[in-house]
C-alpha cells in the first residue's frame, strides 16, 4: 500500500503527476516547461486527473472518495477533489510549515505563556497546524466560511479540537483594523494572499493593490518583541525579491533576519522539484 502522504512522482508538459496517500493524480501545473522523466504509460494510470483546456473539470473523478485523509510531516489533512481542482492542501507550503515549528517552539522556551500567532487566508489551516501543535495560541482568518470549517475539521484530526484557537470568518482588512483598535497585538504573522479573492461580505482583494497595505497593518499589530513573519504568494509576476522588499518596507526599523525564495513541490531527489509560488521569512531579533 503507497504511503499515506504526498509526493511529487513527475512533472512536464504543463502538468504534475502526483500522489496524495494512495491515490495518484494529474493536475495543471504552468511552470513544467519541460518533458515529463516518466513513461506516459504511468500519467495514464493515474487514478484521476485535472485540466482547464476545456472548462475547469475532473476526469475520473468517480475513481476518488469524496474524502480522504494524508499525513504530511506528521501533520494529518482531510483532502476531497474540489471543483477548481484543489484538494484542501499546498504541499508547497511544507518547507514553510517545518520552519514554523521550528522557528515558534525555539521563541517559546525564553518566554513565559502563550505566544500569539495570527494566520491570515488560512485556507485549510497548515500553518494554523503547524502552530497549534507547538502549543501557540492561534488566530485563523479567511473570507470563506467553508474553508474555515475544513480547517477546523483538520484541527479535530490532529486533536486540536480545545486548542486555543480563534476561528474568524471575515474580511482581512476589516478584521486587521478591528484588532489594531482593540489593542491586540501577534508575536508572528503568517499570510498567504491570493491573487484575486473576496471577502466574506464580498469585498474585493487584489494582491497587487492590496498587499502593501495589508502588511502594513500586519506590521503594526505586532508585538513588541515579534518573533517572525511569514509571507507567501501564487501571483505570477510576485517574486520572492517583491516578496523581500514588501516585507522589508512594512517592517521599518526592526531588526532581524530576511529569507526569501521559492516554494516547490518535491518528491525523490531524481524527480526534479517545481516551483509553485514564492516566499518571504522574516525572523525577530
């Protein structure tokens, strides 16, 4: 029986070959410029698959549960074939997730309580996870009232059901100022905006226009010894140097240590990894 987790087999030809538990899928992927390594006889068996050449839809979809769960670094997901081809899962983002922990739990030691996380678009809740399980208090936001629910069922699967965990279903900008005027403050920040989206109420977000003031308000909410920040995007044409200098504005005068780069969806180390999106790291001095 495969292994219950994710793994990048292949990748070319505008597509991605992957397995999430035991079940192998095919999706779009735009970067994989290059000829697939594996024989087309293995793409073809794959159990379902996913385009857009000819309107969003599943091929074989009947060939997958409606739901099944995947461990991924030890983190535990309930994963269903939704209509725009997602899973409710960023395997990209893993690289991320295991710099949280490891970032958060060596902050917690010289510090007394709780430290207090903020994720924002937190689609299903990997870094919420990530968080939660290292024993932070965790703020989860998004603008759909579905995905907050998926993140809270995720939650449940890692026994985080009585985690300290706020679950806010609302428009980022909105509930940034709402915070700022309650005085609240976050020893770190995580946020993954996307490229197009609308808030709970059906305000328009454009990454564009609106990330610098979003990070402008993520940075004010800030404690006043913060420990990190975390910034990913999907956005064709947002790199991580953009990605670098946005943060970099946002944060001003406080000190500490910037990463920036590529998230890529990794398998064994002959498949060649693809990258899907870029990342900053912000870590507090």
């Amino acid at each position: 029986m495969a292994t219950e987790t994710y793994v990048l087999l292949d990748s070319g030809r505008g597509c991605k070959l992957e397995r999430f538990g035991r079940y192998t899928l095919a999706r779009p992927c735009s970067q994989a410029l290059w000829q697939p390594s594996l024989p087309e006889a293995d793409w073809t068996a794959a159990d379902a698959s996913f385009d857009r050449e000819d309107g969003q839809r599943w091929q074989h979809r009947d060939r997958l549960p409606e739901q099944w769960t995947i461990d991924v670094d030890g983190m535990r997901f309930r994963l269903s074939g939704t209509d725009f081809g997602h899973l409710g899962i960023f395997p990209e983002q893993r690289a991320g997730w295991q710099w949280l922990r490891q970032t958060l739990h060596a902050a917690a030691k010289g510090r007394p309580g709780k430290l207090s996380v903020l994720n924002l678009f937190a689609y299903s809740g990997g870094s919420t996870l990530a968080a939660a399980l290292e024993g932070m208090e965790v703020c989860h936001l998004d603008a759909s009232a579905g995905m907050v629910q998926w993140a809270r069922e995720n939650a449940a699967l890692n026994g985080l059901q009585s985690a300290p965990i706020r679950w806010i279903v609302d428009d980022a900008h909105k509930f940034l100022g709402r915070e700022i005027k309650r005085g609240r403050r976050y020893d770190a920040i995580i946020l993954d905006p996307p490229s197009f989206g609308r808030g709970a109420q059906g305000e328009v977000y454009k990454i564009e226009r609106d990330l610098p003031r979003t990070l402008e308000l993520c940075a004010t909410l800030l404690s006043d010894a913060p420990v990190l920040m975390l910034l990913s995007a999907h956005t064709p044409g947002i790199t991580p140097t953009v990605l670098g200098h946005l943060l970099h504005e946002a944060l001003g005068t406080r000190q500490g240590a910037m990463t920036t780069g590529e998230m890529l969806l990794t398998g064994a180390p002959e498949v060649l990894p693809v990258p899907n999106g870029c990342f900053a790291r912000w870590e507090g001095q």
